[in-house]
C-alpha cells in the first residue's frame, strides 16, 4: 500500500491560529513531505476514505 499510517495523521490536531505565516508555511510544508504516498490505487484511497468517515463520525 503506502508508507504513509493515515492513523497518525495529525490525530486531533486543531489549526494553531496564533502561528505566523511563516511558522505555517514551514508546517505545511513538512505535512506535504509526510503525506506521500508509494502508490495510491483504489485500496488506498478506500482506506483514506473510510478513516476519514470514522474520524468524522467520532468528533461529531
């Protein structure tokens, strides 16, 4: 699949909006390093997309 563990993707993580543009470019920066995929086929876009629902369905 991917190595990237969408468990752990910025768990509960709220947007800090007291950063600087600056510090949240650099954050941006490093989630778009951490957020790349070996492959994306339908599996793993079917995972992404049923995490997403979970989290979704557990912060609402």
């Amino acid at each position: 699949m991917s190595n990237v563990d969408i468990n752990h993707i910025r768990k509960g993580d709220v947007c800090n909006l007291n950063l600087t543009t600056t510090e949240k470019l650099k954050e941006m920066q490093q989630e778009e390093k951490d957020l790349v995929f070996d492959t994306f086929d339908s599996e793993t876009a079917l995972q992404l997309g049923l995490h997403l629902v979970e989290e979704a369905k557990r912060r609402s």
